[in-house]
C-alpha cells in the first residue's frame, strides 16, 4: 500500500478527473465549487495549471475540484460554510494524518502567519480575504501563481518529511539561505490560499494550533520575523 505521502503527492499532481460523487462529498457540489454539474475541463486544468486565480484576478473556488476528494470537511468548513475555527480543527487532523505538521508549522511561522495580532472568525467575503492578500504580497503576485507551483512546493515538503534531510541540490549553505527557501515554500503556499480562497482560514488554522503552541514556537518560532522581501529577492 502507498504511504500517505505518496498518495497526498499523486493526487496532488494528477488529480481526479472522474464523476463527483454529490452524496457522499456535497460540499464539492456545493454552488460556490459546483464541481459535479460543471466540471473543469481539460482547458480549465491547464489554465489553472498557470493560474489558480480566476481570469479577472479573484479568489477562485473552483480550484477546489482539483483536490477532490481529499479535505473534504475543510472545504465543507471554510468554503461552503465560513467556518473557520471548524477548519483550523479539521484541517490539522487532516495534516496530522498525513505528517505534514511540522512542515505547516514552518509555513505558519515562515508565512508571517503568526506575527497578525488580529484574526477573523468569518470568511463571509471573499473581499476581505482578496484585501488581506493585496496588503501582504501585492495583488499580481498572488493571482500570478499557479496549481503547478503549489504541488512543487507540496512534493519538496513531502520529500523533506519522508527524508528529514534537505536535498544537496536545494545548495542550502546556512541559515540565512535556509530561511529564506523556507519563506519562499511559504508565501506559494500562503497566495496559493490567496487564490483558492481559503487565506483567512489558514490564518485560523495557524493561530488556533501552532502560533501559541510552546512545542512549535520554541523550534520554528525565530521564522517569524525573518521575513520582509523575500519573494521578490527570489524571483
């Protein structure tokens, strides 16, 4: 049987393309994903390959059709009904399950996730989330990135998790290096939610399981502030 790491970076990468099961997964054919009456076609996949936000530069709840049917109660929990205390709960057994704590631990940390004060428990507007998202990395940035490099990023956490070492080729020479690949995994991942519109609940989700936990603070907390520019210095 495949580890579960291997079935999370296979799905990932080649998701399903099959018919939505609406009975057992409704939350997929919930009006604001609809992934059973329209779904994506092949033209959608490789545009959203390159893009995840929509053509106009908004969030994009669509994008979730890719993941079927894995996170199905985050989907349920954020997406369809705005809850995101239910999300931060879900989604870390979810991540639990699948090992990948300590990786969303440095993504928590490395993202600046940790350093915001103030967090919302509604994601009624996806307005909110888009402001949020323009005010921390600019609104190209965000609605530039696309499935494909998400799921890179996803397979580098992937390997590192299976491994607990850092490739050669990744050519990390010290710390500062080591920070500033780990703020560059984060902020793909973090205008990755951007796009999918799942950014405030993965602000939840950090405050609620890492932010103030002292297990993780004492080994990933000195991320948190190393983090202005990076992105850009990256490119």
């Amino acid at each position: 049987m495949s580890s579960p790491h291997k079935q999370l970076s296979a799905q990932a990468q080649a998701p399903s393309s099959g018919p939505v099961d609406c009975e057992k997964y409704p939350m997929f054919c919930d009006p604001k994903v609809n992934c059973s009456q329209n779904p994506l076609t092949e033209d959608d996949r490789k545009a959203i390959g390159k893009q995840l936000a929509t053509a106009d530069g908004h969030v994009n709840y669509r994008t979730w059709c890719l993941a079927y049917p894995m996170y199905a109660t985050s989907v349920q929990n954020c997406i369809v009904e705005g809850d995101v205390k239910g999300y931060a709960q879900s989604m870390f057994e979810a991540q639990k399950k699948l090992k990948l704590l300590d990786a969303d631990a440095i993504y928590c940390f490395s993202a600046g996730h940790c350093n915001k004060t103030e967090v919302t428990d509604s994601t009624s507007l996806a307005s909110t989330s888009e402001a949020e998202c323009d005010s921390r990395y600019g609104h190209k940035q965000w609605t530039s990135v696309g499935w494909t490099d998400f799921t890179a990023v996803l397979a580098r956490a992937l390997d590192v998790g299976k491994t607990h070492q850092i490739p050669k080729e990744w050519k990390v020479t010290g710390w500062s290096s080591l920070v500033k690949l780990a703020r560059h995994e984060a902020d793909i991942s973090a205008m990755t939610a951007c796009a999918m519109g799942n950014y405030l609940c993965d602000l939840s989700y950090c405050h609620a399981n890492y932010c103030q936990n002292p297990q993780y603070r004492e080994r990933f907390g000195n991320l948190s502030w190393v983090y202005p520019d990076v992105w850009e210095s990256s490119q």
